[in-house]
C-alpha cells in the first residue's frame, strides 16, 4: 500500500509540476505577449505622430503653392499691363496730337504708332497672327462664301484676324471665302 500511496504522490507531484509548469509557460506567453502589444501600440503612435507631420507639411506646401501660384499670376499680369501702359502713352499721345492740330495725317501717324507698339507686344508675348490666303477650316471660319471668278477657296477678305500663341490656336480667323462659279459651270456641261 505504502507503494500505492508513493504512486499516487508521485502523480499528484507530476501533475502539480506540469500543472506549474504550463502556468509558467502561459505567463511567459502573456509577459511575450504584453510586450508585443506595447511594441507594436509605440510602432502605432509613431506611425501616427509621423502622419500628422507629413499632412501639416502637406498643408504648408499647398498653402505655399497657391501663394507661389498668385504671384506668378500677378507678375504675369504686371507684365503684360506695364506694356499696355506703353500702348496707352502712345495713344494719350495721338490723342493729345490730334486735339492740337487739324492734320489728317498726324492722326494716321499716331493710330500707325499704336498699332505697331500693339503688334510688338503680341508679338514679345508670343502671339503671332494667322495668314489666310487659302481658306484652312483648321485656322479659319468661313462666315460669307461668295460666287467670284477667283479660285475656290480663296479668302477674299479677313473681317477678324486669327491668332496663335506659342503655335497653339486660340483664334481662328473669320473671312469671306470665294466659289467659282465658272467650275460649277464647267461641271454642268461634262454631265
């Protein structure tokens, strides 16, 4: 019995000891565990400290940019004005010239003057303006087509000019356009 009883507290010993050590082992696990949660809650936090910078830094740079946008604008425009403000002494000048005197030509003179200080300035800005000798449905817009003895598709007058910028169309020219009407006949008779 006595080895009975030896058994018995050898198992109770062994389950005590397996028992203690699965504690062990779980509180371990846990103590792993409460650290990997820390570690990745100080990963979180700097992931979002960095985050809230990187939207602040965003919204400087935004700010920034439309500030840098504006003044652009504004330079642009003071740029493009203080020709136009060459343009007006010319024109205050014709005006002036034109008031004092009774000559014709010192009028023609002065608007000749203007014209040619607004060509230059288109000009500097990169405006050039479209010839149309032969009607182009890409530059032109046809708002008159006549019957004439010139060839078809000639411009016979421009009522506005056509632009471009930079080689880009911002334009078109509005002119008269010619139809012969001597082909038209020429063409009835072959039928």
């Amino acid at each position: 019995m006595d080895n009975e009883k030896q058994e018995e507290l050898n198992d109770t010993k062994s389950q005590e000891f397996d028992y203690n050590q699965a504690r062990d082992e779980k509180i371990l696990e846990l103590e792993i565990l409460k650290q990997s949660v820390q570690t990745q809650k100080e990963l979180a936090q700097n992931y979002y400290d960095q985050l809230i910078r990187l939207k602040a830094d965003f919204e400087n740079y935004r700010r920034r940019s439309e500030k840098e946008k504006k003044d652009y604008l504004d330079w642009g425009k003071e740029k493009i004005l203080i020709k136009q403000i060459n343009i007006d002494d010319v024109l205050q000048q014709a005006l002036k010239s034109a008031k004092s005197g009774n000559n014709i030509d010192s009028i023609v003179v002065g608007l000749d003057m203007i014209s040619k200080e607004f060509s230059k300035m288109l000009k500097e800005e990169g405006i050039e303006e479209i010839f149309c000798e032969k009607f182009d449905p890409n530059v032109c817009e046809a708002l008159d087509i006549v019957e004439s003895q010139e060839e078809d598709g000639k411009v016979l007058e421009v009522y506005q000019k056509g632009y471009k910028m930079n080689g880009k169309l911002i334009r078109t020219a509005k002119v008269k356009v010619a139809k012969n009407s001597k082909k038209e006949e020429q063409e009835e008779k072959t039928i």
